[in-house]
C-alpha cells in the first residue's frame, strides 16, 4: 500500500507543479501585456504633456507681448 500511496502522491505532485508551471506562464503573459500597455499609455501622455507645454510656453509668450502692446498703446494715448 506504501509503494502506491507515494506513487500517487508522485503523480499529484507532477500533475500540481505542472498546472503551477501553465498559471505562472499565464501570469507571467498578462503583467508583460499589462506592462506593454501601461508604456503605451506612459508614452502617450508624456507626449500630450509636452505638446500642452509647449502651447502654454507660447502661450505665455504671446500673453506678454500683448501686455507690451497695451502699455506702449496706453503710453501713445498719455
């Protein structure tokens, strides 16, 4: 009975690291597919990102030189 018993409990033990194997893969494939889709998603946003600063940057430049106008007008009309 001895022989047998551990026979089956060889077997579960293969059968069990086998099906631990198959759900580690499984695993290991969605957090790379979950990685590559969180870089895709980084690299997006970082390029919104500088495209909004580079509009706020001119945007800021704008706004001064506007501000210079007003005053060199504000100036003219003194």
């Amino acid at each position: 009975a001895r022989p047998q018993a551990e026979a089956l409990l060889a077997r579960r033990e293969a059968e069990t690291a086998e099906r631990l194997a198959v759900m580690q893969a499984r695993l290991d494939g969605a957090v790379e597919g979950r990685e590559a889709e969180l870089s895709r998603e980084l690299a997006a946003v970082t390029l919104e990102l500088e495209t909004m600063r580079g509009g706020l940057s001119h945007a800021r430049r704008r706004m001064i030189e506007m501000e210079a106008e007003v005053e060199a007008l504000r100036a003219a009309a003194r």
